[in-house]
C-alpha cells in the first residue's frame, strides 16, 4: 500500500507521519505516536470516546482521517496539561470524582473543553445538550456536569483576578 507523508502540530509540537489513506486519526495517535487517551470504543462516532480537537474543533478520532491532519494542530487529552499542571477542567474533574472506570473520561474533558471555550459560563441544560454525545457505561453524568460547572467556575474566576 502506498502511503503519504503529513506534518502537523501535536499537542504544541511540530510532528510527522506516514499514513495510508485509510488510517484514522485514532490509529496514528494511538500507533504512531502511543497516545492512548482517546480510546475506540463503538468505532461509528457515536459514543465521544475517541473524541480529539483539531484546529480547535472536536472530532471523532475514529471516523476523521488521518490524511486530513496534514498541517494542522491537534490537541489531544494527553496536551491539556500545562507544564506539569493540570488543567483546570481535569482538576475539577478529580475535584468532582467525575469518572468512574475512566474509558470515558478523555473524550468528556474534549468535548467539555470545546464547551467552554465557546460559552465560559454554560448552565446545567446547556452542558447536557453539549455533552450528549458521550457516553459514559458507569453513569458518572452528575459528576461530570457538577465538574464542568466548577471549571467555568474557577476559569472565570481567574480571568477576573
């Protein structure tokens, strides 16, 4: 089979591949680079296990492909971090206890991160609406709504100081 080189950002460095054109995003992520927080779990995007920012836009890893990343950035759970420090999103997560298993848990923070980015201050209906294509077996959805109100809570908290 022949295969295509890409380079693209990925959580904030300058990386390279070689991909078929068959190959999705969450094949390169998890067998190129052993990134294995985005996880497939129903492989029909569906479920938000998978579930990656591109340019800034969540995508399911599973259904986007890879050929389609060539020159642009990638943000995957593994980058929220900042040097070492947790984002605030993730704390509130373990703030909130809002995982259980944790198969889900990458894909909510994504989505959950595309959230706020796009309303800092979502009410409980809005954060239910947005989040309602993850799916989490172990019901933790109090938690994790409980966890997203606390990170637009803190965020906006910060911008003020």
């Amino acid at each position: 089979m022949s295969t295509t080189r890409i380079s693209f950002e990925l959580n904030g460095q300058p990386v390279w591949a070689e991909v078929e054109a068959h190959h999705s995003v969450l094949d390169v992520l998890r067998n190129t680079f052993e990134l294995y927080g985005a996880r497939e779990s129903c492989g029909q995007g569906l479920c938000g296990c998978c579930t990656v920012s591109v340019d800034g836009k969540v995508v399911s890893g599973c259904l986007a492909l890879a050929i389609d990343l060539d020159g642009c950035s990638v943000l995957t759970v593994e980058g929220l971090d900042s040097g070492g420090e947790l984002d605030p999103l993730q704390q509130a997560f373990i703030d909130c206890g809002a995982f259980q298993c944790g198969f889900c848990t990458p894909g909510f923070l994504m989505m959950s991160k595309q959230l706020l980015a796009q309303n800092p201050e979502p009410s409980e209906s809005d954060i239910k609406h947005f989040l309602a294509g993850n799916l989490c077996r172990c019901a933790a959805y109090p938690e994790i709504i409980q966890a997203v109100q606390l990170a637009a809570h803190r965020m906006n908290k910060q911008e003020q100081v």
